[in-house]
C-alpha cells in the first residue's frame, strides 16, 4: 500500500495542545457538576413503586401523565409494557407513604377522567437494591477500564495502553457530566449505554492505534508527530463513515424513539461523538506525550542458530 505524502496529510497534531486544553476543561466543569449537581438518578437506582395498570382501550400516554401530574406524581415515569392497553407507572419514593396507598392515590388519578382502569400488580424497589446497582455498575466500568488497560499493552505498547484508557476515562466523565449538568434521569439503560460508549471508542482507537504501529514500521523517514499524522489521515475515511453512520441511527431514536429510550439515544449520540473526537486528540496526543517511537513499535529481531559464530573474529 502507497503511503500518503507529507504534503496531502491533515496536520491533526498541530492542534493537540488547544484539544489538549479544551479536553481538561471539559473534564474539570464535568467533575464539578458531578460534585454539585450529582447525578439524577433513576428509580432502578433509587428505589420506588412500580405500578401496572390495564385500559379496555388503547391508553393515551400524554392524558395519563397529565393526569398524574395534576394528582402530584409529576415525576412518573409512564409507559406501555406489552401492548398499547397495558401500561407501566413508576413512581419515586415517597416518604411515610407506602406503595399500597401510592397505587391507590394513582388509581384514583387515573379514573378522574371517567376512563375504566384496572390495577394489574404493585411492586416496591427497596433502595438496597439501587445501591446494590449503583456499586455494581461502577464496579463493571472499572473492570472495564482494567482490561483494556491490559489487553491494549500486550498488543501494542504500554503508551498507546495509556492513551487508549485515558480516553475512555474521558469520554466516560464527559458523558456522565452532561447529564449531572442538565439532570438528566440515569438509570440502568442510560448505564448500558455508558458501557456502549466505551467500547465503540476503544474499538476506533484500537483501529487509530494499529495503523500507527503499521507506519512506524514502515515508514523509513518522518517523525512521530507526522506518522501519528500519516495514520490519523488514513483512517479518517473510516471514522468519518463509521460515525456518520452509526450518528444517523441515533439521531432517529432520539427524535422518533419515544421518551422511554430518548436518555439512551442521548448518551449514545454524545458519546459517539466525543468518542471519535478522544480517539485522535486524546489517546494518539497522549502516547505522543509519552515520547511513542519507532523503536518501540518495531518488532524484536530473533537471533539465528551460528550468527553469533560468525560475528566472531
């Protein structure tokens, strides 16, 4: 394969310092509002009352959150669960009200419009169950970033290994930020797309990361910053369609998926994003930083049997 010249290259790590600067922003202001505002954290985490109920009809949604939120249960989350007549209530904690007579007030709610409803179950969330998920969750992320820590450094180089962690690490707080900023609820599926997010960044950066350890073999004369380059360019094709792509889906659950699954779109869509941004501005600049050379990238050279022999006089 003929390797780009110098002069059609994108100059990507030109800009390193200033992506630099903004990553660290950003990454500080989401610390912050994660400290402050803390995260707005869903029934699965905190506990709560699940209510089913069954219309004779199909149930108009809108209606019934109006409905809810004229009784005071403006923070339901509502729901159909299995077909358009049955829906699903999911109410937050109440203090000293218990979930029997958090399921009667919401029944009488609903039947104000003079609609026949049934109560089909009534379940109750302990919070020790949330707190269960919160740890288990964090922990799950953890061990994530672990063994990709360790996969990334056998296959290539403990610097890429860094990067490659630092920018998941990135993208993970930066995403968790901009929901602690605008309060967005967080629950188990906003959790699976944060996993999501994760590997679809180490999946781009992995690419980034081969094909610059293909160039520093290959190419005989540049240095790192313009092989980093040489790489980043090649594979910008991939990226740009990959994302564009994978962006295009997205944007049809955001605006078209319904509430249930606009959180997931959101983290998705925004981790897509500075996922792709992290896999060349953050991991390529780090290993850069960490002095990335040819030399340590270029496979160990094996000794034959007798030249030993023959190098002596």
């Amino acid at each position: 394969m003929q390797l780009l010249k110098l002069s059609s290259t994108v100059q990507f790590m030109k800009l390193r310092v200033p992506a630099m600067v903004l990553s660290t922003i950003l990454v500080i202001g989401s610390i912050v509002a994660l400290s402050v505002n803390k995260l707005n954290w869903g029934l699965d985490f905190t506990g709560g009352t699940l209510i089913e109920v069954g219309y004779a009809e199909a149930a108009d949604l809108s209606q019934i959150r109006t409905l809810l939120n004229a009784a005071d249960f403006g923070d339901a989350i509502v729901q159909n669960f299995g077909s358009s007549q049955d829906v699903l209530i999911r109410v937050a904690p109440r203090e000293g009200i218990n979930a029997e007579t958090i399921g009667d007030q919401i029944l009488v709610a609903l039947r104000a419009s003079g609609t026949d409803v049934d109560m089909r179950r009534i379940e109750f969330v302990g919070p020790n169950v949330g707190e269960e998920l919160t740890e288990q969750g964090g922990l799950a992320m953890l061990v994530a970033l672990i063994c990709i820590l360790i996969y990334v450094a056998m296959r290539f180089e403990w610097r890429f290994a860094l990067g490659s962690v630092g920018a998941l690490a990135h993208d993970v707080i930066i995403t968790l930020g901009l929901f602690a900023v605008l309060q967005l609820e967080f629950d188990l599926t906003i959790l699976a797309a944060v996993l999501a997010v994760i590997g679809y960044s180490l999946n781009d950066t992995i690419v980034v990361s081969d094909r610059i350890r293909e160039n520093f073999r290959k190419v005989r004369k540049g240095t790192p910053e313009e092989i980093i380059n040489i790489s980043l360019t090649q594979t910008l094709n991939r990226t740009i369609i990959t994302s564009l792509t994978t962006v295009l889906v997205l944007l049809a659950l955001f605006f078209k998926g319904g509430a249930l699954i606009h959180g997931f779109a959101t983290a998705l869509l925004f981790g897509v994003i500075i996922g792709t941004y992290s896999s060349i501005y953050v991991a390529s600049s780090v290993a850069l930083a960490l002095g990335i050379s040819k030399e340590d990238l270029m496979p160990p050279q094996v000794e034959k049997e007798g030249e030993e022999f023959d190098a002596m006089p």
